[in-house]
C-alpha cells in the first residue's frame, strides 16, 4: 500500500507500507502498520497523519480493525 504523511513534520512523505498481524510485530493479532520494517503505533500514525494513497480492500479492512486512520 502507498501512504502518505500530512503532518508539516514529515514535509509530505510519500511511500510504500503494509500492514501484519504476525507475531512478534503483533501482539494478540491485532494489525499493526509497518513503514520500512518498523512497527507505527496507532497514535504516531495519527500525529504523522497518515492517509492512504492506494490500498487494496483487505488492507483497509485490517488498518480499520487495527484503529489506524483509512
């Protein structure tokens, strides 16, 4: 999925993330965003306001059962 930060913090980056419900990344399941690799708590990706530029259905479902922005 591309993603794209709002927030003047982040300057406007643009780039690729997924979401995992793997194990040790996620805790009981739950979805977590990954950018890069690395795990992106709910409440960062709120502060970075992160919107989703292109995402499949499965994607946006997972992101909205993890309490992430879609």
């Amino acid at each position: 999925m591309i993603i794209k930060a709002t927030s003047p913090l982040f300057g406007g980056w643009e780039g690729q993330a997924e979401v995992t419900t793997q194990p040790p990344v996620s805790r009981y399941r739950e979805p977590v965003l990954l950018i890069d690799g690395f795990p992106v708590d709910r409440i960062a990706a709120h502060l970075a306001g992160y919107r989703l530029i292109e995402a499949n259905e499965a994607e946006r479902s997972k992101l909205a059962r993890g309490g992430y922005p879609v």
